[in-house]
C-alpha cells in the first residue's frame, strides 16, 4: 500500500511545488495590495502541500513517520533562528506573529537543504536556493502590508522580547529532544545492524571453515577469505561411503551478504549429491540441473571437484565446471593443468560434464584457487593471473603451506587490496609410511 502511495504522491507533489513557485514569483512582479497578499498566501499554501507530499513520498528507516520525525528535529532546530533574525531587523518591533513566522520560514527552508542531502535529491538544491535568495523577502514585506508587525496587545519592549525569545528556545528545545531521539535511533540501528554483522560473520565461519584433514594417503588443506563480512566461495570436503572424499571449491558470482547467502544453498545441494553412490559426472550434471532451477538468471557458480580416492594408486577424477584450471604440481617439480570440462553451474540445464582423470604419486599436489586470487590487480594494473599462481606453486617446496602462500601472494599483489573473495585449496599425496616388522 505505501509503494502505491508513493508512485503517486511524489509526482503530483513535483507539479504543486513548481505550480507554487511560479505562482510565487508572478505575484512578486504582478499583484499589488490586497490581491498581492493573498495571491502570496495561496502560492505559499500550493508550494506547502508539494513539498509535504514530496517529502512524505520518502521514508526514512522507520517509515514515513521516521522521515517525518527526522525533518522536524531539523526544522525546529534551526527554526529558532528565526525569531532570533526578526529581534535583530526589527530592533524588537516584531510581535508573536512576525516571530512564528520567521521560524517557519528558517526551519522550512533548513528542512529544503536537509532533505536534497540526507536523500541525496540533489535537485532540490536549486529550490532550497531559491527559498533561502526570495522567500523571506516577500513574506515579511507582506506580513508588513497586512499590519503584522504593530504591537498588539501594547507589549512592552521587554514584553516584545521576551515572547520571541521564549519562541526560539522552545523551537531549539523541541528540536534538541527530536534530534536526540533520532540519535539514539541511529544507535540502536547501527547496534542492530552490527549484531546482525557478526551473525553473519559467525554464519560464514560455520559454513566455510578451514580445512585441515589427513584421509588415508591424502591431506588436505583450504582456507576462504571473504572481501566483506559474508562471501560467494565455498570450500569443503565430503567423504563419501566408499572411504573416497570429494573436495570442492566453488565460487558464486558476485560478492558479500547476498553471494553468501546462495553459497549456503549451492552447499546445500553439493552435500545432497556428492554423498550419493553415483559416479562423479552425473552428480555434478544433478548439482548443475538443481541449481539452473534455484538460480536467478544471471547467478551462477564456478567450481571445481576433485574425487580423491581412497587409495591413492587409483586414478584421481577431476571435472572443472567454468573455473580457473587446476594446477597438478608433480613430485619433480613440473606442472600441470586441468582445463574446463563445461559451463559453470547453473547456467544451462541438461549441461553434460566429463571428469579429467589423474593419475598421482606421492610427493604430487593438486592445487585448486578462485579467481579472486588471479584476478587480484597490483596498483599497477596487472593481475596475477593463472601464471602467476602457477609459478608460486612451483616455488613452495611444503604442500602444507601452499594455500597461505597463495593468498599471501595475491594480497602482495594487490598491495592489501581486496575487491573479491579469495579461496585456495590443496589436496596432495603423503608418502608412504614405512612398515614395521
């Protein structure tokens, strides 16, 4: 009901603040006496019941009565000055009136600066000037016409005084209790939204946390950094009822509250697949189908799955789905890559993979990465890329401490730098234990 509102209260506001400026300006140069005063009157009444709808038109966190609350500890606030003004020109000849006025003048046009910027409705700066240049002129020049500045009741000057001082410290002290209660409401909303951050930060620990297992003839260790409080990568690790496990780097597009929040459904379904018997084409083919239907057009994910098995003679399946190549670093020092075998999850439903089988020995490491880490720019503009990472995996000589020197060298690189999620994880062959007779 409020979106309808608004989609027609901004636009008819719009039309009566312009249809009362015009008015405004033609009764300055046009009407005279009497017609001068009220033409004045009605042109301010038309510009008022725009600019109220306008506005209105803009919530605040609170709704519009938030909005409404915040305008007002700005307009009393400074509404005082008002009067203040009105003691000074007229060296205390205003009255009640004259003085109630110039609050009204001073806080509007305050809320008119207030509103272009806290909405960021920077083309109401232009009216706010207007307001502030031509306004008050005519407003008290009218208030003139119309007797407004004799002295009613025969006040004293002391009287006179005192009536528009008392005016302007109840407009400063409305406007100090209004402020300080939206200041308190900030707090609570920033001690809210905090709250909710470090949920989400302890959400994200819980579901990306650092790997560090032994499994048989294989270790394996992973670590994701996310570029904000929550991120798109997911790292993880399933052991399947074959005594094989199943290590998994994927990374959804985009990046903070929003990629981790479908990171959490892409785990979701990568656990409910993986742990199946099937052979590892046609669970990645399931992950890829539900995801195409979860998915909004436009999200997808990269990942990588590498099936280790049990015993590490076996062959190692391998299937790269719209992700940065593996990198295979042989126990002799040479490498390796796994190129794409199909589109990223999620993109098209039917899309067919087919796994890259590897055969390991000990000493040998797969390296697995997101492209937060070779797309991380140096301030120079080149990124480290996939050479890049590649020739840090042939500099490391410890497996075990690969995936630090990954994301360390991307950060270097970067110079602190980071606008993505970065991930690593490395998966490589222990040698054999000697036996004891």
């Amino acid at each position: 009901m409020s979106a309808q509102i608004n989609t027609w209260m901004r636009p008819v506001g719009i039309v009566l603040l312009f249809v009362g400026i015009v008015a405004f300006a033609c009764t300055i140069f046009l009407a005279s006496g009497e017609a001068h005063t009220l033409a004045v009157a009605v042109a301010g009444v038309i510009a008022g019941l725009g600019l109220t709808a306008i506005l209105l038109s803009f919530p605040g966190k609170d709704g519009h009565g938030g909005a409404i609350r915040d305008l007002l500890s700005v307009f009393f606030t400074f509404g005082c000055l008002g009067p203040m003004i009105m003691l000074v020109i007229t060296s205390g000849e205003a009255n009640f009136l004259v003085g109630f006025v110039g609050l009204c003048v001073s806080g509007g046009i305050s809320v008119l600066w207030a509103f272009a910027f806290i909405h960021r409705a920077y083309w109401m700066i232009p009216v706010a000037i207007i307001a502030t240049a031509f306004v008050p002129p005519p407003v008290f020049r009218t208030l003139g016409s119309v007797g407004a500045f004799e002295n009613f009741g025969g006040l004293t000057l002391r009287g006179r005084l005192g009536i528009l001082g008392l005016e302007s410290v109840a407009s400063l002290v409305v406007g100090y209790v209004l402020m300080i209660r939206f200041v308190a409401r900030v707090e609570r909303q920033a001690a809210r939204s905090e709250a909710e951050l470090e949920t989400a930060v302890r959400i994200h620990a819980q579901l990306v946390p650092p790997i560090e297992r032994d499994l048989g003839a294989w270790a394996v260790r992973a670590r994701s950094l996310p570029s904000s409080t929550m991120g798109g990568d997911l790292i993880d690790l399933i052991e399947r009822p074959d005594s094989s496990a199943d290590l998994v780097l994927a990374d959804v597009t985009g990046h903070g509250v929003r990629a981790g929040v479908v990171m959490a459904l892409v785990k979701g379904v990568v656990w409910a697949e993986l742990t199946r018997e099937t052979p590892l084409a046609e669970s990645v083919e399931r992950i890829s189908g539900r995801l195409t239907e979860l998915l909004d057009v436009g999200t997808f994910v990269t990942a990588v799955v590498a099936r280790l098995p049990a015993d590490a003679d076996q062959l190692t399946e391998v299937i790269v789905a719209g992700h940065p190549p593996v990198i295979v670093r042989r126990a002799d020092g040479t490498t390796d890559r796994i190129g794409t075998h199909g589109l990223p999850w999620g993109v098209e439903g039917g899309e067919r993979y087919s796994s890259a089988s590897v055969s390991v020995a000990p000493g040998d490491v797969l390296v697995l990465y997101s492209d937060g880490i070779t797309e991380a720019a140096s301030p120079e503009g080149p990124m480290l890329g996939i050479d890049g990472v590649e020739g840090e995996v042939a500099r490391t000589s410890a497996p075990a401490g690969l995936v630090g020197r990954l994301l360390d060298a991307a950060a270097a690189h970067a110079a602190g730098a980071m606008n993505d999620d970065r991930s690593a994880a490395v998966a490589w062959v222990r040698a054999a234990e000697p036996r004891s007779d």
